[in-house]
C-alpha cells in the first residue's frame, strides 16, 4: 500500500455532541462517503 491523502468536511451541532461530514479519498483509492459522529460519555 503507498500513501494517499484525502479531506473531510465535518459540520458540528452548536452542543458539540454530533458531527456529520463527508470525505474522499484518491491515488488508486477512489473512495468516498458520509460519517457521522457522536461523542459518548462525557
């Protein structure tokens, strides 16, 4: 496997307890989709 780069993009709520934000990636991995993040116990 050689290194690769990407980005994402995450929006998060003004509690700060969510993010949801999508991402690619390239150079022979041409893969992308959507995450969602939840922040657990705090």
């Amino acid at each position: 496997m050689s290194a690769h780069h990407g980005f994402t993009e995450l929006t998060f709520s003004s509690d700060g307890l969510t993010a949801y934000g999508g991402y690619f990636n390239g150079r022979g991995r041409n893969t992308y989709g959507t995450m969602k993040l939840i922040k657990e116990g705090a």
